[in-house]
C-alpha cells in the first residue's frame, strides 16, 4: 500500500509509573530524580501529564553504576539520620537546618500532624566533607549572630524547600502560562487577585497553578498545613515573587490572551498592577523566555 502523506515519527514514551518499573526503582526515588532533574520528561501531547522518553531510560540504564549510583543520588533521611552522616547531635543538625545551612528536599506530615523534614544525604555528605563547614559542624557553640536568629524563632526550612520545589515547577512547564501557574501557586489568593485583575485572567491561570504535594484531602487540617508551607510568607521572597509572575504573566498575555466570552471582549487592557505598570512586555522580555525554554 502506497501512500503520499507524511507522518513525523512520535517519540516513543512511556508513563512514570512504568518508566520506574522498568528502572527497577522505587515510586518516590524515580519522582525525586525527576524533580531533582536527573531524569528528563516531556509532555503529553495527549494532555495526561508527564511522560518518559524511552531514550532517556536507555541512557540512564548505560551507566555503570545503575541503579545504586542513581539511588544513592536521591537517597533521603531525616533529622537523626542526617545528624549521624554529618557525626552531630540531632539538636544542632535541627538548628543548622533552621538557618538554611542544609536545606530540605522533601517533607510530609506524620501521624500527628508534625512536619517532617527530608534532606539528601549525599548533600549532607559533601557538606560534612569541607573543611570549611567544620567550625559549624564541630565548634563548642553556635556563634552568636545564629543563637540570635534562632532566639527569634527563624525557621527557613519552608521557603528553602519552596525555592528547590519552585524550581522543579519552572523547569518542566511548558509554557509562559505554566510559568506563571507554578509562580502562583507559591503565593496566596489576595497577592493574586491584586496582582491579576482581569478575572478571565485569574480564572484562566488557576488552571495551571499546580496542588501542593502531599495535600491530602482539601480542607482537612493536614491539607491546610500543606498549603501553609506552600505558600511564601517572607517578604522579600513575596516581593520576589511578585516581580517573576507580574513578568510572565505579561508574557502570557502576549503569546495567548486568556480566553473570555465573546460578549466581553475588550478593547482596553484591564487596569494595570503597580508590578504591571513598570514591567509591560516587550519583545526582548519575550524573546528571553523562549531562548530560556529553548536552551
């Protein structure tokens, strides 16, 4: 049979569930080396989520040292665990911690509600390895500027995991609209609605504004932790925050408006934010994120 239609071969993928069973690799190592990076996805062209080149098994499977190499990458353990890799007490391992020394990878909430903190030991490892860490690791007290902190109840374990899991987010969207979901969803509802004033707009970017994970059933007081953790509460990381979705929303906006009822079209653009109004898009800004997703 013959035939003049051309058809551009697919790239063979298959879903991370398989992709992991055929690495021979547990759920959540597979998931952290993906997060991680380690592990490329594409999207689904049929909308289902992410999806694992066949190549991308072949190469991994060429190492050497597969899986215990790629399984010692994204081992985690906890607090007591991280403190007898870095041979410290628990106690100052949770305070190093707390001031964003050794930040966490991971966390999920225990029976009783208590947030637990997982970190990678290879990290640790490397960490404990320098030299330069030793007065940190080893010296009889805290120095002064750190007890201060701590007296003042500095805890940066939710927003140095937001920063690792934002990056994750922004790595695998697809789009500027995806870029601007997974920007959104480190930030609460009032920050958004005065940042996005159109509600087609807002309605339209909520669609791509990713759960939080481990969120459990919404409304329960385990998911409402999981969004409190999730969401930025410094100011300096929610005036960051701000600035990066105010800027790939104006990008959005000029690769795909959202889309609105035909009887409300609009011949004017909805009044601008503060953040709007002093970053329009423009075609330098536009370009920067295609070169960026190209790359």
């Amino acid at each position: 049979m013959t035939g003049s239609t051309l058809t551009r071969p697919q790239q063979l993928t298959l879903t991370p569930g398989r992709a992991a069973r055929e690495l021979g690799l547990k759920r959540n190592e597979f998931d952290l080396g993906v997060h991680l990076g380690h592990i490329r996805t594409v999207p689904d062209e049929g909308g289902g989520g992410r999806r694992v080149p066949r190549t991308e098994l072949d190469r991994l499977r060429a190492d050497d040292d597969f899986p215990e190499a790629f399984q010692h990458r994204v081992r985690v353990v906890g607090t007591t665990e991280g403190a007898d890799l870095m041979d410290i007490p628990a106690g100052r391992f949770t305070r190093l911690a707390r001031l964003g020394v050794v930040a966490p990878v991971r966390f999920y909430l225990n029976r009783y509600r208590a947030v637990v903190w997982l970190y990678l030991a290879e990290e640790l490892e490397q960490f404990a390895a320098d030299e330069r860490n030793t007065p940190l690791l080893h010296a009889r007290r805290t120095p002064e500027g750190m007890r201060g902190l701590l007296a003042e109840g500095v805890d940066l374990r939710p927003r140095n995991w937001r920063a690792r899991y934002r990056e994750f987010l922004l790595r695998t969207a697809d789009g500027p609209w995806e870029s601007a979901g997974a920007l959104a969803a480190f930030l609460d509802s009032a920050q958004i609605a005065e940042l996005v004033r159109d509600p087609y707009e807002r309605s339209f970017l909520n669609r791509f504004r990713p759960v939080p994970p481990n969120q459990g059933t919404p409304g329960t007081p385990a998911a409402q932790l999981t969004e409190k953790i999730m969401t930025a509460d410094d100011p300096d990381e929610i005036s960051r925050l701000r600035a990066d979705l105010t800027r790939a929303m104006a990008d959005a906006r000029t690769l795909r408006p959202a889309p609105r009822p035909a009887a409300e079209q609009r011949t004017t653009a909805p009044p601008p934010s503060p953040e709007e109004a002093a970053s329009r898009p423009t075609p330098r800004g536009l370009m920067g994120w295609l070169r960026r997703r190209s790359a």
